[in-house]
C-alpha cells in the first residue's frame, strides 16, 4: 500500500533572516558527507507529505513539450559531474564506465531511468517504482565495493544530494543556453517538484535536498552551485577527469547521436565559466569541421526556444530513443 510521510524543512537564513544558498551549501558539505546513505529510507511505497500529483504530472507534460532541451541538460550535467573529484572516484571505482562499451551501457540505462522517471506514475507496482527500486540497489552494490578499497569516500547524503544538480542543475541556473529561458515559472515549480520527490525516493535527506519548496531558494541554490562550485571544478580540474569525459561521449556516440567531443566540451566550458576570452586555455583548438558543428549547435541551441523547431528536435530524439530501446 502506498504511503505518504512528513518531512521537516531545516531553515538556513543569514544575519538579516535572508535565505542563504551559501548556508545551505556549506551545511550539507560539512554534514551531509557525515551521514551515510540509507538503503531502507525511505521504505518502499513511501511519498512525502509534499508529493503533490498534479505538479509532479505537469512536470512530465514539461518534459515531453522539452524533450530534447532536458536530454541537453542530462548530457552536460552528466559531463559537469565528471569534474567533481569525489564523484569522479565512485565512478571509476565501480568500473563500469571505463571504456566506450560499458560507458555506453552505464549511460544508456540511466537515461532509460529518467525516460521512465519522465512518463510512469505511482501506481503500485509501476515501471516508476520498479525503476527506483533499481537505482537504489545500484547505490547500494556501490557502497559495498567501495568498503573494499582503502580511502575510498562512500556515497553519502552529500553525493547523492548533488547528483540531481547533473540532472537538472543547468535547466535552472542557465536554462539560456539549453532553448529554456522562456520556461514559464509555474513549469519550472513543478520540475523542481518533481525532482524533489525523486531525491527522497532515491533516499535523500530532505536537510539536503537541493530541490526545496521554494522556487527562489532553490534558484539560489542551483546558482551558488553553478558559478562556485563547478567554476572551481572546472579551474582545478582533476587528472582523470577528461578522460572520463571523452570517454563518456564516445558511449553516448553509440545512441546514434553526431557528437563532436571538442565542441561538446567547449559548450560545457561556455555553460560554466561564460567567458571564452578570459578562460581561453582552458578550451580545446578546434579545426575546421569541428568549428562548423560549434556554429551548428550554437544555432540550434537558439531555435530550441521556437515550439516548431522544438518539435522537430523532439520527434527526432524520440526515433533515437526507440531505436536505442527497441
């Protein structure tokens, strides 16, 4: 039977009673890392008190009206999180993402997770609860082989708070860049909605969840994490982390996508630092063709905000999609 539970809000506020997206930031760094992730939290067929069905539907009708903007912003989040040392690590550590093969395999399951997150319901027993149910066990096998290896960081509440910033994280703090900057406020709630009841699902304290109940806030937040944190990341980049991501890009190759990794790269440069001329050497040198497909994805990433285009580009993901899960 399903069940729906209370939650309890922490306030994180400054002097002036200010909500501080820095507050909270640095609370779940130096306290979410100390609490471990719980397989048996939430217990199955549980929803928070918050779980509001009309929201969290309308998010799914702002995904297919989307479709082809959010799989963008999966594909850079997830390109993002590759920058972050202690995600870097669980990542590697499971080894499943180490070739173009198994990269390929890794990534096409996750996406086949969020198509179902995207279009099931929460009808006892439905692809949606199967799904969650999954996930948390791979959370889990995670942390079992990560016990195995001397100074290896176990998933905490810290990680698995931060995830959804790789999901989400660039549709909030620069929906310009992925065709979502005239995303009516009412549609961004309810995605915003909608991830916050995936994270507690998933197990996420909701101390921690960067989806709060406020729009404002969570702006704040996925902004503070936007331009600092992954800023940082990107500066300081760590030594595997490119690998990792070209890695990542020639799996995702194999959906049957035309990616050049360079252009991709330099977009997610442009997404996080915005500014080519004083961050230059961190972009890669591109030649000819690669500087047409730059001009290319520039252009089509303007005309996502058209619904005609838009649709187009959805009709065209959605043949990638079956073929890939035919």
């Amino acid at each position: 039977m399903m069940t729906v539970v209370t939650t309890t809000d922490t306030p994180f506020y400054d002097d002036s009673g200010k909500f501080s997206a820095k507050k909270f930031i640095e609370y779940l760094d130096t306290e979410g890392r100390n609490v471990p992730y719980d397989r048996e939290k939430p217990e199955k067929g549980q929803l928070p008190l918050y779980y509001d069905e009309v929201k969290f539907k309308k998010a799914q009708l702002v995904f297919e009206k989307y479709k082809s903007c959010f799989l963008l912003v999966k594909l850079t989040g997830l390109l993002a999180l590759l920058l972050n040392a202690v995600a870097l690590k669980i990542i590697m550590l499971t080894k499943k993402s180490g070739t173009p093969e198994t990269a390929f395999v890794r990534y096409r399951d996750t996406f086949r997770h969020v198509l179902i997150w995207y279009s099931s319901d929460f009808t006892v027993g439905s692809k949606l609860w199967k799904s969650i149910d999954k996930v948390k066990s791979m959370h889990h096998s995670a942390n079992l082989e990560a016990t195995t290896v001397p100074n290896v960081l176990l998933i905490t509440q810290r990680e698995l708070a931060a995830t959804v910033w790789g999901f989400i994280g660039f549709a909030i703090a620069r929906p310009e860049y992925f065709g979502l900057k005239d995303l009516a406020d009412s549609e961004l709630e309810a995605v915003v909605h909608f991830w916050r009841v995936i994270c507690y699902l998933l197990g996420v304290d909701n101390r921690f969840n960067l989806c709060r109940e406020s729009l404002a806030q969570t702006k704040a937040i996925f902004h503070e994490v936007t331009n600092h944190y992954f800023k940082r990341f990107m500066l300081l980049r760590q030594p595997n982390s490119e690998h990792m991501q070209l890695v990542a890009l020639e799996g995702i190759r194999k959906f049957g996508f035309i990616l050049k990794p360079k252009v991709v790269l330099n977009m997610l440069n442009d997404v996080i630092l915005m500014d080519r001329v004083k961050y230059y050497w961190l972009y890669y040198d591109m030649n000819f063709i690669e500087r047409v497909y730059d001009v290319v994805l520039r252009l089509t990433i303007k005309l996502m905000r058209y619904r005609w285009f838009r649709n187009i580009a959805n009709v065209h993901i959605t043949r990638k999609i079956n073929r890939l899960f035919k």
